[in-house]
C-alpha cells in the first residue's frame, strides 16, 4: 500500500515537472522571436529610417554616392516650403515661364514660354508629374537663376549635414557634380515632413489636372498601400530606378529611400517589402517627453553644484519588438564640468545600449543657467577637482 502511494507521488512529481518544464519552453520560445535580418535586394543601396527617432533601422551602402535623378527634386520643393514658410513667396504668385524652362528636356509639366503659372500649379506639376520645366521655372523664379539656386541648395544641404550631397540644377538631370546618398536622402525627406507637415500633403496627390492634361503620379506605391502619402520618383540611366517613400501606420512613420533599383516594378517591390519589415518587426517608443530633466550633473565653479540636463524636445528611440526592456541608458557628461554655462547648451549625451551595443545617441542640454560661482566657491572647487 505504501508503495503504491509513493508510486503515485513520484508520478504526480514528474507530471509537474513536465508541465514546468513545457510551460518554461514555451516562455522561452515566446521571448525568443527571432527577428529576421533584413532584406538584401539586388540594388545598389537603400535606407529604411524611423521617422520620430531618425534611427535607420536597415539599410544597404547607405553612405554611398550616386546620381539622384528626379529625388532630387525633394529639395526643390523643400526650398519652395521654405519660401512660403517664410512668406518670401505666395501659392498664389504667378510664374512667368521662360524659353530655358520650356525647353527642358525630360519629364514635363507642359507649360509654355511666356505663360504665367501660379505656384500652386507649378509645384503640383514638380511634384505630382516630376515636370523638369516646372522645376527650373520655379528655381528661376526664387534665385534669378538655375545656378544660384543650386547655390542655396547647397547651403541647405551643408545646414542639415548632408555630407555625401551637392546639387547642381534643380531638376535632377544627369551631371557628374551631382550626387547624394540614400542616407542623406532619408534625413532630407524627415526634414521635409517635420517642418513642413501642412505642405507635404502635396505628395499624397495620385493625379492632377493642368491645361487640361490629366497627370498622375509616378509614385505606384500611392496606389497600392493605404499608408503611403509620399514622396517621389527618379530616373536616369546612371541612377537607375529609385523611390523616396514614407508610410504611416498608426503613430508610426517610416521613410524607405531606394536608388538603383533596375525596373519601376523593383524600386516598388524592394520599397514595399522595406516598409513591411520596418512595421512588422520594429517598435517605435518614447524615451523623453520635451523638456524632461533626464540627469543630474556635477558641476564645478558655479553658484549651484549640480545643474540640471535633460532634452530640448520629445525624444523616441526604435528597437526590435519586444525589445524594450533590454535597453540601458549611459550617460556622457564631463567630469569637470565647470560654470558658467547657458541654458541650451549642449554638454553631453545619453547612449541608447541594446545587447551591449549602441544603438543610437541623445544629446543633453543644460535646462538652466549655472552663472560663475565666488571666489571661495571656485578656490574649493579647484581643490576637488584635483581628486
């Protein structure tokens, strides 16, 4: 009898540990959800960015140079926005089209030399039907020329450190000079959305009608995802096929830039499957609400010894799914920090650590004005500092 009640024990026993151990596996394989690499398409290079965190989350030789074609046209009309922003230029100013701009080869608006086109129709035309006519009259229009607006498109691009960038006409027609990466590309197209989030509603338009002449966008991805409201085409022969796109799904935006691709149907396939990857495996979350005092620092020969830092604006970081527990914040400050230092002054950064690597940078800011401390102060803070 008594064996058979240890009989029953040991039985009741390894049940329970085969059910410990089944719901342990079971744990382990709901945590382990493999993210998957990202995909490697047969094209020269390609970015797929973050849109809140500017993170890239894949990307392929983001860094190298090659023709633009017609995304180059992004900045274009970034200087446009930029004009009306800035009341220098009105959508409802006409254009007087000169015989340059008329003769422009390429994709076209079809305007006519001579005729005056209000801004609104010429920027449609830009970005719409990538009308090569419509962009130097609007370059003409806003500098007095082609060449000085390439000027003023440098400088916006050295502003925003485009480093891999240089511009030589506002059209994207093939010229040795002119080039950029699909990394800088990506940090152009957020800019554009940031700053100018009324007027980029403009890229979401499939078709328009000018003179009469039904154009539709060559961007097919408009077409087939609900989510894309962006942002432009480009071909020549040297850049291939390439396709600046932004997706937003929920509070989540991502931008994919492609250059290189070797058919429209690739450029749109490769930028699909990019967004797919980007929604499906990633999360995108708030680390710091603007303002937030992230850090208290130590500071030397001020009236106060600590000063407060934190973040000028909302900060977000965007990591594999399930991820976000796993992350560690280091905080970069001097040591010797010393006064006076001005509120909004950069003095240091948090690093962003996922699996001992990091992922991306925040800088910190002084959320407060620490002036020069007294003499005794600064005669006991030059002690301290030696130890």
């Amino acid at each position: 009898m008594i064996q058979l009640i240890n009989m029953v024990n040991q039985n009741r026993i390894l049940v329970l540990f085969a059910l410990l151990l089944l719901n342990s596996i079971l744990i382990a394989g709901v945590n382990a959800s493999p993210i998957p690499k990202p995909p490697n398409p047969n094209i020269k290079s390609y970015v797929l960015m973050d849109y809140d965190s500017g993170m890239v989350i894949a990307s392929k030789n983001p860094g190298l140079v090659l023709p633009p074609a017609s995304i180059t046209k992004i900045m274009t009309s970034y200087i446009a926005f930029l004009e009306l922003e800035n009341q220098t230029l009105s959508m409802n100013d006409k254009i007087t089209v000169s015989k340059k701009a008329w003769k422009t080869g390429g994709s076209k608006m079809f305007i006519e030399v001579g005729k005056q086109i209000r801004v609104s129709d010429i920027l449609q035309g830009i970005i719409t039907s990538s009308g090569n006519d419509a962009s130097v009259a609007l370059a003409e229009h806003i500098s007095g020329d082609e060449e000085t607006f390439s000027i003023y498109m440098n400088q916006i691009a050295t502003n925003m450190g485009l480093d891999n960038t240089n511009y030589v006409n506002s059209t994207g027609l093939p010229n040795d000079q002119l080039y950029t990466s699909a990394e800088d590309v990506a940090v152009l197209s957020r800019n554009l959305i940031k700053n100018f989030p009324n007027r980029y509603k403009l890229y979401s338009k499939k078709e328009y009608v000018f003179n009469d002449i039904k154009q539709f966008s060559r961007n097919k991805l408009l077409y087939v995802d609900d989510s894309v409201d962006g942002i432009k085409t480009g071909f020549t022969k040297k850049a291939g096929y390439c396709l600046v796109s932004s997706a937003k799904r929920s509070n989540r935006r991502l931008i994919s830039v492609v250059m290189g691709a070797k058919s429209p149907e690739q450029r749109t396939a490769v930028s699909k499957s990019l967004l797919e990857y980007g929604f499906r495996f990633y999360e995108t979350h708030k680390i710091f609400e603007k303002n937030d005092v992230v850090f208290n620092a130590r500071i030397f020969d001020g009236e106060d010894q600590e000063i407060k830092l934190g973040v000028l604006e909302k900060q977000y970081i965007s990591v594999p799914r399930r991820s976000l527990k796993k992350i560690k914040k280091i905080y970069i400050i001097d040591k010797s920090l010393t006064a006076p230092v001005s509120k909004g002054e950069n003095v240091g950064y948090v690093a962003i650590k996922l699996n001992n690597e990091v992922v991306t940078k925040i800088n910190l800011y002084a959320l407060e004005d620490i002036k020069l401390g007294s003499l005794y102060r600064r005669t006991l803070d030059s002690i301290l500092k030696n130890f």
